[in-house]
C-alpha cells in the first residue's frame, strides 16, 4: 500500500519494529541479547590502554571501553553510556558524554544552553518551544534540543516529554556514586519506532501487523544478498568476518553509459540495504567498472543517499584497486540466526 506504516511485533523470540513506505521495507529494528545502545550504566574506571587512547571501565554486563579519559583514574565511578554494539570478543563502546533522548527533547548534561531543531522554520513556533524549554528546565544546568519532531505535534505533549526527560536526567546525574550498576535501560525496538519514526499513515501494534503487512515477506527475502536494480542491474551485499562487501553488476544492459547507471542506482539503494540488514563497520563497494570522470558523480549521489540514513556513516574513498569504502556505525546487529 501507499505511504508510511509502522508495525510492531516480534521476530522469533525478539521485539522487532518495521517501516514499510509504499509497501517496502525501508527499515527494521530487531532486538537482541546484548546490552541496547542508550543504555546508562554506573561504572567503575579500570585500566588503561596504551596505544588505544582509552581505558576500559566494569559494568554490571561486562566491560567497556571508553575513549575520553582526561581526568579519570583507577577505582573512581563515571556515568556511561552505550554507543553502540560490541564486536565479537571486544568490549561494550561507551562515552562519558551521557543524552536523555525521547521523541521530542534531547538532555544534554554538560551542554548547557536551549536549541530548537534547525529544520523548524517557522519563527512563531520556534519563539513558543523555546518558551516551552525554558519552562521545563527552569532551574536546571543541563541543556536541550527541541527535535524535528516538534514541528505539528501537540505543545502539552512537548511540554511533559521535556519535564519527564528534565527529571529522569537530574535523577540519573545524582547517582554518579556506588558500586556498578544499570541506571537507564536502552531503548527496544518499539519505543525507538515510536521515539523515531514519528507520524505514519498508520500505526499498527495488532499481534498480526507483520502478517498484514508484507513485514515476513520482506523479512524473508533478507535471506538472499541479492537486491535488484532498475534496468536489470543488481548488487550483492554480503557481510564477511572482517568487513561488508557489495558488489554491483550491470546485468544485460550492454549500452555504454550502463556501468555509470547501475553504480548511481546502487549509491541510491545501499542505505536501505544496509539498514534493513543491521550491517555497519567496514563496508566495501566493488563498482560496475567505469571512467574515473564519473567518479565525483557517483560520490555526489552516495554522499546525497547517505545524507537521509539514519545510521552515521563516512564517506572514506577510493582504493587503489579502485573500490569505494565506507565507515559504518554498528548501532545494529545483523538479524539474528532463525529470523530468516
């Protein structure tokens, strides 16, 4: 069907959120058994590593490594949180710099100051969110954005999303003392499409949405690297122990500007590919061959498709075997054995 639907459910044992637009999977969240990104843990500082420009600290589920360390020493306590998740055998990825975030506001301890999202233009609107942040976080050092998502959406619910986060904040930065201990829990799957994915066309938490859907039809088509491309061409996405390759062919299309298309029509899918797949790290693109002046082209529009995903992503370069690379976020874990 047409337009934007989010169906909440579960794949397998896990809760699992999808956003189907125009009956496509545009994106997928599945949770797992590691400890969720936004997750708050009371840590104790441990040992630091040399070379690495960090120190590891002890978390109730395990250790994790922090890379700002100025001003830390052995024993003390420090407030962290989840960035990402783990690779295999290596420790949790957190930072000292600890957000409160939620669908509207973003506290921001350490940053004082009230910032509404630049991508409301409209200068009333601003003028009453400011008004509306300042009155939430009267009397309090930590700073706020207003997101994106204030924009149409209803000011009382603006105003209690910015006093719940003020308060869970203020609560959690008091309890920077004591042994080591889980304060916030991340964020799963149905929270993140509700704090996210704001204003579907429709929103469907009925045990049945994924059936209803297309959500397992699409789920189960994840299970092929392959994803087509218009004109024939198609690429391959396939993750390796060490890093992500794509691979794009060209198909049957002989015509001489075919290579060019295939690669600007492979820069356009890779986000969702990737995103639905819950591939990050190092990712390598293996292009359909073509003349280097086409390369700045090419660029443009991945740098474009890249600019709407939702995963951080940089933009690294070329090869001199002459592949693209890209740096990928892990914020996301490939989908679990028995999902597809």
């Amino acid at each position: 069907m047409k337009g934007r639907v989010v169906a909440l459910g579960q794949l397998g044992e896990f809760e699992a959120a999808a956003l189907m637009e125009d009956g496509v999977l545009s994106d997928l969240l599945v949770d797992n058994d590691q400890p969720r990104p936004g997750t708050i843990y009371r840590a104790v500082i441990e040992r630091p590593v040399k070379g690495q420009g960090g120190l590891f600290v002890r978390t109730p589920d395990g250790n994790g490594f922090l890379r700002q360390v100025k001003g830390m020493s052995a024993g003390g306590t420090v407030l962290v949180q989840v960035t990402g998740y783990a690779e295999p055998g290596k420790a949790i990825p957190v930072t000292a710099k600890v957000l409160f975030k939620s669908r509207y506001a973003i506290v921001t301890p350490g940053a004082p100051g009230i910032n509404v999202s630049r991508a409301i233009h409209d200068d009333d609107l601003q003028d009453r969110l400011m008004l509306i942040g300042k009155d939430g976080m009267a009397g309090d050092d930590n700073g706020l954005i207003l997101r994106s998502a204030c924009a149409g959406a209803d000011e009382d619910a603006v105003a209690e999303d910015v006093a719940r986060m003020a308060e869970l904040a203020r609560a959690v930065m008091a309890d920077a003392n004591g042994k080591p201990e889980k304060l916030v829990e991340g964020p799963g799957p149905h929270e993140l499409a509700w704090r996210d994915w704001p204003e579907p066309e429709i929103w469907d938490e009925d045990g049945q949405a994924f059936e209803h859907h297309g959500v397992l039809d699409a789920v189960e088509a994840l299970a092929s690297p392959r994803e087509d491309l218009p004109g024939g061409a198609s690429l391959y996405v396939e993750p390796t122990r060490a890093l992500v390759a794509v691979d794009v062919n060209a198909g049957g299309d002989t015509s001489p500007a075919a290579s060019v298309k295939a690669n600007m029509a492979a820069a356009r899918a890779l986000p969702r590919a990737l995103r639905v797949r819950g591939l990050g790290g190092q990712v390598v693109l293996d292009l359909a061959p073509m003349p280097k002046k086409d390369r700045k082209t090419f660029e443009a529009a991945l740098r474009a498709a890249f600019r709407r995903d939702t995963v951080e992503t940089a933009l690294v370069g070329w090869t001199p075997l002459g592949h693209y690379e890209l740096q990928r976020k892990r914020d996301r874990l490939p989908l679990p054995k028995g999902v597809i």
